[in-house]
C-alpha cells in the first residue's frame, strides 16, 4: 500500500481508465500479437495513445459496438489478444448477444474493457452509468469480471488479462479516485487482497468502494473500538473462495460495498458463498435497485449512501 491511514495520510489521485491507456502502450512495445479495437471513443477510454504508437494494430469501428466484439472474436482465433473498448453501457448492453455467443460461448481470448462504469460517470445521467454490467458479465459462463480498485491495479489488471488464456471483463471508471496501489502490488486474477486484518466484521470491496471501506472501517475503529476486516475483492468471478473460508470464523457480520445494484454483482456473490457454507449476516451496501441520475460524482455517491460516512452510519447499528 502506498499510505497507512485513508483518514489522515495525503494520497494522489489517477484515474483507472487511465491505468488502462498505460498498460496497453506497455503491453504493445512487448508483444506484437496484441491489437486494441474502438469504438469511437479512444479519447475517453484512453486507448489514443496506443493508436498513436500502434496505428496498424488499432481498429476503430465507429459506433458499432457489436460489429467490433464480433472482430475481436475473429482476430483472436486468427492467434491475437484483442482487448475492445468502450463505454460499459454499450460494452455490456449494446453488444451483449455478440459477447455472450460469439466470445463466451466459444471461448475465445477476447479482452472486454469497459470504462464510464457506475454512476460516477456523473453528469451523463442514468442512462449511461451502467449499474448493471457486473451481474450481465457474471453470469455469462466462462467469463472472467474483474473490477480494479485503483490506477495502478487497474494497469496490472490489464496486463494479467494479456496472458490469462480466455474471455475477460474488466470495469474502469472515469473520475480521478485515490491511489492506494504501487506498481509492484502482487495482483492475480482470482485472488483477494486482506488490506486490513481485523475481527467480528468484514468490509468486502471493489472498484471505487475500496477506499470508502477502508476509510469507514477506520472510522468505526477510532469510535467503537472495533478493528474490521478490510477486502480487495477486485476479482468477482471467479470469487476467492479460499480468502473468504479462512475468515469465516473470525467474523460474525459481512458488509459487501461496490458502485453497483446490490443484485447480482460483488453483495450477491458474497452472499451466495456464506449461505452456502458458514450463514453470515451480510449488509450489501450499493446501488438499491434504483437507477442513477444527473450530478457529480460526490454528490451522487454521498446521496447514494456510497461514502465512508453514509457507510458507517448504516453499519454502526449493527455493531
């Protein structure tokens, strides 16, 4: 980690969309089967860099997000890693049948990077912050869905999907969020990262909730004298079952927290293992069914109740 305390230490902000845009000029200086496909909004999702560098291993589809999915499963079974591009809205829902039987079903080595995801994407509004993209790609089978934390887990996300054989969703935000991670942070798909060791509750995270929970776990800390557990659980499929049975017996109250309907993403995963395992009470704290709507991103995730604050103030009466 980077800092020791989200209360007191200062921490630099970047963007994971931007973590995304570094990996893969990286990754192209390294490997000359790498391609990247667009769909219109390299700017956005920060693939205009590698386009710059790379112009014969780019591709822009204009707005034809299905057409470019569909590519990217050619151009893989041609033997190149195509990692395709766009807003999760379109990514996820615009293109979904093409990702679901033209990628998952065969499985083919696409790479599916999404950006703008949750509502902060601020001003845009519902219809653009996609709430549901984690439960479409979850339940697709075969599909791996990871949801970085910060820019720099975001990069190695991004460069662990280049050798990992098979299909892989990646969820990138588009604020500046904090920097929590180095460059040298042992991230493996599938597995979780213990930020905090704590006792009688765990905060499982991911995406930008992670420094939330561990900003709220210090909180209620420093006011009730309860350490909880602290959780990066970047990888929601496949879930690290192995993290979640060894603290099993050492906690008695789960809260599950991500930018996300409670339904079908990071909450019901965690809630499916406990139930059926070693029964939890489990507090799933995201987006309640409901759908966004227009303001900036603070406002919308304090109104939400997606601060530390709003969390602590939700969990205080269960401790």
């Amino acid at each position: 980690m980077l800092f020791n305390d989200p209360l007191k230490d200062k921490y630099e902000k970047k963007a994971t969309r931007d973590g995304y845009g570094e990996a893969l000029v990286d990754l192209g200086g390294k490997y000359s089967d790498m391609v990247v496909l667009e769909a219109d909004l390299s700017g956005s999702t920060k693939t205009k860099d590698f386009s710059s560098r790379f112009p014969d291993r780019f591709y822009n589809f204009g707005v034809a997000e299905q057409n470019m999915v569909g590519n990217a499963a050619g151009m893989s079974r041609a033997g190149l890693v195509p990692f395709a591009s766009s807003f999760a809205m379109f990514l996820t829902g615009r293109a979904w049948e093409v990702v679901r039987n033209t990628v998952a079903y065969p499985g083919n080595n696409v790479k599916l990077v999404a950006t703008h995801a949750g509502i902060t994407l601020g001003e845009d509004g519902a219809s653009h912050q996609t709430i549901e993209d984690v439960a479409i790609m979850r339940a697709i089978p075969g599909m791996t869905v990871i949801v970085p934390s910060d820019f720099n887990e975001a990069y190695l996300a991004v460069v662990a999907a280049y050798t990992y054989k098979g299909p892989v969703y990646i969820r990138l935000g588009r604020p500046s969020i904090p920097l929590m991670y180095s460059k040298d942070h042992a991230f493996k798909i599938g597995k979780a990262d213990i930020i905090q060791k704590g006792k009688k509750v765990a905060f499982i995270a991911n995406g930008i909730m992670v420094f939330e929970a561990w900003k709220a776990a210090k909180i209620i800390e420093n006011e009730m004298g309860v350490t909880p557990y602290v959780i990066n659980m970047s990888t929601v499929k496949p879930l690290d079952a192995e993290t979640l049975s060894s603290i099993a017996d050492e906690i008695d109250m789960v809260v599950t927290l991500e930018e996300h309907n409670i339904m079908g993403g990071l909450g019901s995963a965690v809630a499916e293992y406990y139930s059926e395992t070693t029964p939890k009470k489990i507090i799933r704290i995201g987006m309640a069914d409901v759908f966004g709507q227009s303001g900036t991103p603070d406002e919308l995730l304090s109104y939400y109740g997606l601060t530390a604050e709003k969390v602590v103030q939700r969990v205080k009466q269960y401790l």
